[in-house]
C-alpha cells in the first residue's frame, strides 16, 4: 500500500493550497472535520445496537401490566 512520506504530502498540500486558497482552507478543515465526528458518532450507534440484546418473544409477548 502506498504510505506517502514528508516531500508527498508537503507537495499535496501546496496544490490543495493553490487549488483552493488560503480563505477557503478553515472551512474545508471545519467541513472535514465535522464530517469525521458524524461518522464516528455513527460507528459508536450502529456498534451499540449490534451489541445490545434484542428482547426475546416471551418478553414481547407479555401483558403490561396496571393498564
């Protein structure tokens, strides 16, 4: 697999720099950013349910009681 070292990602980052400008590169950190804490907060729900036990019929199946 690729693993880019210093002199590649100083070079990416000067394109990204000239492609985009120095006034646009916050919001697209803000942007990246943002978007990373969504889908870890997405990773942590879907593991939640996946590792919590579904309830068995016997319980869906009892009357609730006092109603």
């Amino acid at each position: 697999m690729f693993h880019p070292g210093f002199s590649e990602l100083a070079i990416i980052m000067v394109i990204v720099f000239v492609i985009f400008g120095a006034g646009k590169l916050p919001q697209l950190g803000e942007g990246l950013g943002k978007g990373i804490r969504n889908f870890r907060s997405g990773i942590k729900e879907s593991r939640k349910e996946i590792e919590e036990p579904a309830p068995s019929d016997k319980e869906e199946a009892k009357p609730e009681k006092g109603g």
